[in-house]
C-alpha cells in the first residue's frame, strides 16, 4: 500500500531576495530627474537556504525561530504568493492563509462586502458564503461594525475577520502568521477550538508563532528555522526547547558582554578570574526556571599565599535592588590558605526567584573589607516560571479554600 500524498512538499526550497543599487554612471537626463538612471544588482538576502520538508494531511505544524529567520518567507512559498528561487514547493487540496493584518481587504468598502470579495478569492461559491456569513461575523465579533469601513477597523479587528473568513472557507490546508498576537483573549480561545476543530477534521495546519508554549502544547511537530535554514524538525517539545536552549546561551553570551560595565575594583592581591551561573548538573546557564537548583561558580587566583581572604557574591535586580547577598565569612568559614587557583562553589538547592532578569556581583576581599578584587555586574541571568508573580520571591506554594467559594475549570 503506497503512503499518502504529502499535504505540503518542500524540497531544496532556496529564496534570494535581490537588491539593486543606482548605477554610477547615468546620464544628463536621469540624473535630472532624480538619478534613475541604470541599476546594478548588489548582491542580496538569502530568506531561504536549501530547505526541505513533507507535512503529512492532518498534521498541525509550528514554525518558530527569531525574526528574520525566514518563518514569514516560507508561509508566504507555501502560499504561491513568492516563488522559490530554487527547489520546489506543492500544496494538495484548497488553501487559506492569513499572514498579515487585514492582508486582502479593501479599506474603503465594508466588511460585509469585504467578507464577500474574500470568500470568493478563497474560492467560495456566492451560495456557500452566504450559508457561512452569519457564522464568520460572529466568529469575528463585528456584528456592529460589519457595515463600516474596513479601514476604521482595529488591528485586531480586522485580523479576526481575516481568520474567520479563511476558517470558515473550508480549507484542506490554512496557513496562519501570529494570528493570536493582536486578538483579545475571547478570540485567543475561539482560535484555539477552530485549531482543534481542523484536526479532528483531518485537515492541515501550519502556523507560525513566538509563544512557544503554545507551539509545544498545540503541534505534534514543529520546525525550526535560523538563518534561513532549517536547524531542528521533530516532535514540538523537543524542537522548543533545543531552540529555547539556544536563545538562552545566546543572551548569556550578550549579558556576559555586557556584563562588568558596573565596575572593578582592588589592590589585586587576588583576582577573580571567571564567574558562571551554572544548572543543576553543572552546566553553564543563562536561563534557568523559578524553583530549580543552581550553582555560582567563582574561579579565583592567589599569586602569593593567602591567610585573610572571603570570597562573596550578591544577587539583584537589574534596577540595582539587591535580592540576596553572603560570603563566607557571614557563612562561618574561617580562612586558613589561598595559594594559586581556586575554584569556589555556592549551591542553590532551589532558586526561587520571580520571573526577571538578574545581576551578581562577586568578590574575594579581606575580612575587614578591604577589596583584593570586586566585580559588579560580573554576569547576568534570566529566571523563567510557569506562573507571574511580583516582586522578586517566587516560593513553592499552594492555594486553598473552603466555605462559599468556588473556581471553574
């Protein structure tokens, strides 16, 4: 028995965006009329490099990466809207696409006519869209305003009239680019249900989005794109967090460029040669989520021996406030020798932070105070949760309730 046909075929798919610059040597006349005269190509921007990928019919699949990452650019290939600069892009059975606001509408006529035009474009019969027009204004919310002007129309608005229109045209493939970014919460959770109602369909869906929770919790499958290039394709949870990965090592790189601008001070009769955040296991971090252990490691130098001597860091917010300070003094570690290279290790058994991004300061000093080596803002790092919460504490902690009241879900 031979597999189905792939929903979606993209295969060596490459996009070059051409850029062209006013040519050197025009004549009397162009350069009388503003310089058009002859342009050269100048090179140009590689959107797309060398990219292949099947989705199979039924198949939910999320897009994530970093902006100018090429997302935008394969939504639009997989629309017929560009076409590759190499390889080859197929799309099995009718198709809708919402990727930008309002993308499609004219302004200045109404959203009835407007609901008209597109379900028509979509390939709709006149009969078919008037069987789904009270369902698609009420899926947008425009009841009131369906006789005004798109042009006097919200963002929001007018994107949730563009997917009400494409999820109600019956699509065997909808296209989909950050369509929850700019809609109310109402509408985030109408969105979600019509998601759900197309995979119970069998039909397939590919969107791209930043929330990647919600990539996780809504695809079976996403793809990854850096640069151009596609850089992971797998099960969803996976893909998010090898990309979650990556941009956290990236801003721990940038904070440790950054870092240090706060200032260094000592006699320099011992250094502090790095400071790093590191995970539980002992892996350098930039990112670690409320409630999971963590280390600081100081790695310090003694050129002579050393028998007054405290190492210490502090914690704060980027504001300035400080969270949390010790050294080993405060600890009761009483010093009896520093000689050469050290290696000093604070663990965290459980660092309950609120969500943020924070700064630590570190120092090797004397037991009067006096600094050998004080580094401010020697590195920063982010802490994520799963839930908000003010201020900088983020403990473990569990609601509960009786009498006369009562939550849904």
């Amino acid at each position: 028995m031979s597999a189905p046909r792939p929903a979606i075929a993209v295969a060596g798919v490459s996009k070059l965006y051409r850029r062209y610059a006013r040519g050197a040597h025009g004549t009397l006349k162009s350069a009388l009329l503003g310089g058009r005269g002859p342009r050269r190509e100048d090179g140009g921007v590689v959107a797309l490099d060398d990219v292949s990928f099947a989705v199979a019919p039924g198949e939910t699949l999320g897009v994530v990466g970093a902006n100018g990452s090429g997302k935008s650019t394969l939504l639009k290939l997989l629309a017929g809207i560009v076409r590759p600069t190499r390889g080859s892009v197929s799309v099995a059975g009718r198709l809708a696409a919402l990727l930008e606001l309002g993308a499609g509408f004219h302004p200045e006529i109404s959203g009835r006519e407007n609901v008209e035009i597109t379900g028509l474009l979509l390939g709709l019969s006149k009969k078919e869209i008037a069987a789904r027009f009270d369902a698609i204004v009420a899926f947008a919310g425009i009841e009131a305003f369906l006789d005004a002007p798109v042009k006097t129309y919200s963002s929001g608005m007018a994107v949730r009239l563009g997917f009400a229109i494409a999820a109600h045209s019956d699509p065997d493939v909808l296209l989909v680019d950050e369509v929850l970014a700019v809609g109310d919460e109402a509408f985030a959770h109408r969105a979600l249900e019509k998601f759900a109602e197309f995979e119970r369909a069998g039909k397939t869906l590919v969107f791209v989005s930043h929330d990647l929770a919600l990539v996780a919790e809504r695809c079976r499958r996403a793809l990854w794109l850096e640069g151009g290039r596609l850089s992971a394709d797998g099960p969803s949870g996976e893909v998010v967090a090898r990309y979650r990965e990556r941009v956290a090592a990236d801003e721990g790189e940038r904070r440790a460029r950054e870092a240090g601008t706060g200032g260094r001070v000592g006699s320099g009769v011992a250094t502090l040669e790095s400071v790093r955040l590191l995970d539980g296991a002992g892996r350098p971090a930039g990112l670690l989520r409320s409630g999971q252990p963590a280390m600081l490691e100081i790695r310090a130098r003694a050129p002579e021996p050393l028998s007054d001597f405290v190492f210490g860091v502090s914690i704060a917010t980027v504001s300035g406030a400080t969270v949390f300070g010790t050294n080993t003094a405060l600890e009761g570690y009483r010093p009896e020798l520093f000689s050469g290279e050290a290696r000093v290790l604070l663990e965290i058994p459980s660092l309950d932070l609120a969500p943020g991004v924070y700064a630590v300061d570190a120092a090797v000093h004397a037991r009067d105070g006096a600094p050998y080596d004080y580094r401010r803002d020697v590195l920063r790092f982010e802490v994520a949760a799963d839930r908000p919460g003010a201020g900088v504490w983020s403990p473990a902690r569990r609601w509960s309730f009786s009498g006369g009241v009562r939550w849904k879900g």
